[in-house]
C-alpha cells in the first residue's frame, strides 16, 4: 500500500478566519506531502509493505522511527483535515456522542476544557486527542507524529499542535487556536462516524 495524499474535503479559502489559505497551502500542499513523499520512500522493501496505513503505523511504532514518525504524520493528517470544517465546531453534537461525552467526560464544557488543556500543555510538537479506549472516551495528548492507535485506543477527534499548523494566523497564541478549533472548526459529523465505528 503506498500513501497518496488526498484533496482538501473544502476550498483553501473554505476555514477562514480560523485557519487562513496560506496555512492550508504550507500544511496540506507542503508538510502532509512530505510525510506521504518520505513514508513511500521509507517504506519500499520493508517488512510493513502491503500492510494497511493503520497496521503500518502499529506494527512500525518502537521498530522503524523514520518510518513511524512520517506514516503517523500521514495517518493524523488524513484526519485532520476531516476534523475540519466550514462553520464547524460548537456544542451542538450528534446524541449517541453528546451522551457519552457527558458520561465519560462530565459534560460538553469539561471536555473542551480539557482537550484545549491537554493542546496547550503537549510540551513542543504533538496533538491532542479524544480517542476510545475500553468502551470509554479519553482525552490525551502524544509529542511529535505519535497517536492513540500505539496505545491501544482509536482515535476520533485529533488536533496538530505542532506550530506549523497555526503559526501564520495565531503566531505563539497556541490557546487561541485550541479554542477557535473546537468552537468553529470542528466536524462533529466526522468524529460521530469514526465513534460510531470504534
């Protein structure tokens, strides 16, 4: 299986104010493609050939770093413009998901405190995450391309922190981003079908 790097689900234009063309042009057309570039170039004639993007990502962690770190980039990625889009974000959540988030979280307000937390205190590169693991929601955060899927949950909400993904529109403001993305950005929809599917 080789990486391919997919359109944008929307127009460059399609997330402003919140994440600005120029940002999409550099992260998606520049940074997701050297991961793709990089992973295909990585992964010839390894022992993880034929293997599907998420048991690349599985089987690589701890065994091939290169490898590793550009398919989780890849993988994160993919999501992450998913996890987007235009007039996104807010409170308003598909039930089955609003529900389990008030179990497992303590309430829509809780969650975004804390995922926004979790952003601001990965320490240099990373995500922040709202995965399943056990049945259960958690909210945690990894440095660098790492995600859930090493740590035995399934990842169905990701944000980048790294700082290419907001420096041009929020400079160091890395809580104004985290805020803008779950308030305006996040599709909710999307996160309902990978919850669904976990």
């Amino acid at each position: 299986m080789s990486f391919t790097l997919s359109e944008l689900p929307y127009d460059y234009d399609a997330l402003a104010p919140y994440m600005s063309r120029e940002t999409l042009e550099y992260h998606h057309d520049k940074h997701h493609q050297a991961y793709v570039t990089n992973g295909n170039n990585l992964l010839k004639g390894t022992e993880f050939e034929g293997q599907s993007l998420e048991e690349i990502v599985k089987n690589s962690f701890g065994k091939n770093v290169p490898l590793f770190n550009n398919a989780g980039q890849h993988y994160n990625h993919m999501h992450f413009w998913n996890w987007m889009k235009p007039n996104g974000g807010g409170d308003k959540l598909p039930g089955r998901l609003a529900k389990k988030i008030d179990e497992d979280l303590g309430g829509f307000e809780k969650f975004k405190a804390d995922f926004i937390a979790a952003g601001v205190g990965q320490f240099g590169s990373g995500w922040a995450w709202l995965s399943v693991k056990n049945g259960k929601l958690e909210i945690s955060k990894t440095g660098n391309g790492e995600n859930p899927l090493v740590h035995g949950a399934t990842p169905i909400l990701g944000v980048d922190v790294w700082e290419h993904s907001y420096y041009i529109d929020y400079r160091n403001r890395r809580p104004d981003y985290l805020k803008a993305f779950v308030e305006n950005l996040v599709n909710w929809d999307y996160v309902d079908q990978l919850f669904e599917k976990a």
